[in-house]
C-alpha cells in the first residue's frame, strides 16, 4: 500500500517543514513526505520541494495575488493531494509545518482502511463551564475540526471530497468573518454530515494537542516516550504528534504567543519537548529561512500589494481572468494607478506601516473615535446607531469597487 504524508508552506516556514519533515520520518522511515512550497523558489540554500505549477494549478497566480500568505497557503490543499491522488497514492496525511512527530503514524493510516476522511476536533470532552484558552465564540467561527491534520483515502469518497473542496477554495478560502469563511477548515465543518459513514472523527488524545486543547490533556514522559493523559477520563495516550500553533522559538517559554497564561511555568512537562523541537528547528535553518521574505506579497516591479488590492481583485476578478496581476504593466495594476489606489511604498517587511507610521496611524484612530462622539452628540443615537449599521455593511473593501472609475 502506497503511504505519502505532506506539508504546506512559504519560504520563511522551512525550518519547521523541514523538522516536520525529519521528525516524520524518524518514526516513519519507510513512509514518504513531501514538502509543497506556496512561494516562489527564488532564494539560495532551498531544499527539495514541490514548486507551483499550472499542469495541477491552472489558476494559481490569480490565487496567489487575491489571498494572503495563510488563505494561499490553505488554499492549495486539495490540489496538493489531488496531485498525490494522480501519482497513485492510496493513504495521504496532510501535517502543518508546525507540527512535529514523537512516534509513529501507523495508527492513523490503519484507521483509513475502513474510512475515507479522518478528522480531529478542536477539543474532545463537553465542558458547562468551558476553561479552554481559545474562546469557544473562536471555535465556531473557525471551525469544529482543526485541519493542520487532516487524512484522506484515495477512494471514490475520498475523490468526491477533493473535487468539491478544491472548487470551493478555489475561490472562497478567505479568512472573512461576514461570509463566516474561514479558509480550508470551516468547509469541513460539511463533512460528517456528507458522509456519516465514512468520516472518522478521531479522540485520540496524542493526536494534534495545542494551545486549543491543553485544558484537557496533560502532557508527560514515561519510560515509553511521551504520552498524554485525558484529565476527565484519565485515559492515557501515545502522543502521536503536538502542533506547535502560534509557538515563537525567539520566547520558547510561552506554548502559543497569543495565549502567555500557558507557559512552561504553568506547564512545566512541555520544557523536554519544547527544548527538542527548538534544538531541531535552529539544526533546520530556522534563522536563515524566518527571515525571507513571502514573493507573493509585492508586483513584479516591488511594489507592496496591499490588502486592499487583494479584496478589490477577488471581486474583480473575471473582468481580469486573463491578466497576470502581479505584473507592473498587467491591466489590473494600470486600473489602481489610473484611481490612485497605490501607495507607492516598497518594503520587505511584514507590515506596510514603518514605527514612526504606526505612531502618525493610532493618532489618526485616537482623532476618528473623537469625532464620531461628536456625530453621536450632532445626530443623536438613533440616527448614529443607523449610521454604524450602514458602515458594517459597507466599509468591507470588496464593497469599495466605487473608487474604479
């Protein structure tokens, strides 16, 4: 039987792909793995990945350009194992990059002898008085089952999931609160109500423990390795593997940056396995490669694309279907200079916004906030209650095409 497990990410994300990568296959030598590369190969000293292709992703540029790094990222997923699917693959595990593996996956393959998708929740044990980190408000927008694991049959039911996750996310993998989308997860949501027979959902415990779960599950080492234990039922497990969401090797003290309430001082049995993966990340480059920089996130010529130009092109984009967007001389680039929707700004960085910029930006907010007491006081609050009614409506960027003449 044809096993393959695989990985998804930009440049800047390689050392953890490549710890995933040989933490996988530590416990799983006989097992191939794959690295899918959502970025550019445009960089010295890249490893071996697959690069993007219009012969199993006609469409990847206009994907590339309207999502972000995250949205382009999840958005390949079904592609990438419809790819692994054509090259006769029969079992495929899709893992983060933030992920590393402590034993073997022989489990979760056996489990798609019988099923066609495996699923694992957010978390497992109903609770009255909810005590997980990440708000169940959260939970629901982003979906019930994480997908930075995901396992999938190359079967019948397994081919009619592919074909319609990859149409959806061909267009509708945003991050986007107002359309309730939340990229390549909350699709899944669908899922068990499809197919009841044969999705699997999986409680194993040591099967992708993070930040949104460690509020029933307990991590420790036994003469056997590392295990997790259900703090309702008891219940002890292998850990399989831990997804390292929101974890920063620069302050490895703290489990997700978002959430420093869980640090090692509260959790004091993550330190073995947080000081492994970070010995591991920095063997892989990891200060090397956090440091380049996402291709995908300026034109041809280096102008920044901003957020707001990806907005406008998902609205816009059959009128453009034709057209490489990323070019400086495409028609769609011509369009916002035509309107002055450019803001002339050429940076690596992450944010468009220099220090002294986000100074000048919270006054501009501080002065907005001022004046919108004075319109509460001008018109009064109904009128003002109407008025904040017409701006959540349409304030949204894809609502902005009134600015292209």
């Amino acid at each position: 039987m044809k096993n393959i497990a695989f990985t998804i990410c930009a440049k800047n994300y390689l050392a953890q792909a490549l710890t995933l990568k040989n933490s996988f296959k530590s416990h799983n030598p006989n097992i191939d793995f794959l690295i899918f590369l959502s970025d550019l190969k445009d960089a010295e000293g890249l490893p071996e990945v697959i690069e993007l292709g219009e012969d199993w992703i006609s469409n990847w540029k206009q994907m590339a350009f309207k999502y972000n790094v995250i949205e382009f990222s999840t958005s390949i997923k079904p592609f990438c194992f419809n790819k692994l699917f054509s090259d006769g693959y029969e079992n495929v595990i899709y893992l983060d990059p933030d992920i590393y593996v402590t034993s073997s996956l022989k489990e979760i393959f056996e489990y798609l002898s019988n099923k066609s998708i495996i699923l694992s929740p957010h978390y497992c044990e109903i609770e009255t008085n909810y005590s997980g980190a990440v708000t169940e408000e959260e939970l629901l927008f982003v979906g019930i089952y994480n997908l930075g694991f995901v396992a999938i049959k190359n079967d019948n039911i397994g081919k009619k999931i592919i074909e319609w996750w990859t149409n959806r996310l061909s267009t509708k993998c945003y991050a986007d609160k107002f359309d309730a989308l939340h990229v390549d997860q909350k699709w899944m949501d669908f899922i068990p109500a499809f197919f009841p027979d044969q999705t699997y959902i999986t409680h194993h415990m040591g099967i992708n423990p993070a930040i949104w779960n460690l509020h029933e599950r307990e991590l420790f080492i036994s003469k056997d390795g590392y295990k997790i234990k259900n703090k309702v039922t008891n219940e002890t497990f292998p850990l399989l593997f831990f997804h390292f969401s929101g974890f920063d090797p620069f302050n490895p003290k703290l489990v997700n940056r978002r959430h420093p309430k869980y640090n090692t001082e509260n959790f004091p049995s993550f330190i073995p396995l947080f000081q492994e993966y970070i010995e591991n990340e920095y063997k892989n480059g990891y200060e090397y490669y956090s440091k380049l920089t996402y291709s995908f996130n300026s034109y041809k010529d280096g102008e920044r694309i901003l957020p707001f130009h990806r907005r406008l092109f998902r609205i816009l984009e059959k009128q453009y279907n034709k057209d490489n967007p990323f070019d400086q001389n495409g028609s769609f680039k011509k369009t916002l200079k035509k309107n002055k929707l450019l803001a002339g700004i050429k940076t690596a960085d992450l944010s468009v916004f220099s220090d002294k910029e986000r100074q000048k930006k919270s006054k501009l907010e501080k002065c907005l906030i001022f004046l919108m007491k004075i319109l509460k006081q001008l018109v009064g609050i109904r009128y003002y209650a109407a008025f904040l009614e017409h701006i959540q409506t349409n304030s949204r960027i894809e609502k902005q095409t009134f600015l292209l003449k």
